[in-house]
C-alpha cells in the first residue's frame, strides 16, 4: 500500500509521537518528503536504537502494537545488515494499517 501525501504526514506524525521525538528532531513539519525517504530516515533512527538504546525501540514496537511474533522473527532471523531496514519496514506498515483503519471508520 503507497501512502498518499496526507497520508505520509499523518504517518509521519504517528512514527513521530511513537518514538516521542518533537519536529525538529526528525523530518520538520512541513517538510516535502517521498515514502521511501520516510522509510530511510526510519531505518537510521532503527539502526541508532538498536546500538544505543534497544529497550527504547521495543518500547516504542510495542506501544504502536507491532506483532510481536513478527518482530520476534525479524530480530532472531535478519542478518545485521538489513535488520534496520526490515524493523523500519514493519513499522511503517503498521502505521500505515492504522491510518487505513482511521480513514475507514472516520469515513463511515
């Protein structure tokens, strides 16, 4: 599922209230991005957890209700170098569950 450009701020805002992080620390407001440089900042900000501070990331996976059993894969079975990238990945499909969810019962 593509994210359209609401849809990214909305997503954007949601990764960004998950992880506790204010505007200025991770693509400002108002800032024009594509879903693969959300996905790519995603993915640093993954990486900078899992080195620094791993508690905060699981936190923050189960506070958004990734699946853990999902999460549990990925962390015991995703080599090092695309560990980020797939955590970033689940994250972002999360958020973008939640969205479809929102705008489907706000919509009825």
């Amino acid at each position: 599922m593509t994210l359209k450009k609401n849809d990214l701020t909305q997503a954007t805002q949601l990764i960004r209230q998950a992880f506790d992080l204010s505007p200025t620390e991770w693509l400002p407001e108002g800032t024009e991005f594509a879903e693969e440089e959300l996905l790519i900042k995603l993915e640093q900000l993954v990486s900078y957890l899992l080195d620094k501070d791993l508690e905060k990331l699981l936190q923050v996976l189960y506070r958004i209700d990734a699946d853990e059993r999902k999460v549990k894969l990925i962390l015991a079975n995703e080599s090092p170098e695309r560990l980020s990238r797939t955590m970033a990945e689940l994250i972002l499909e999360r958020q973008k569950m939640k969205l479809k969810y929102r705008n489907l019962y706000r919509g009825s």
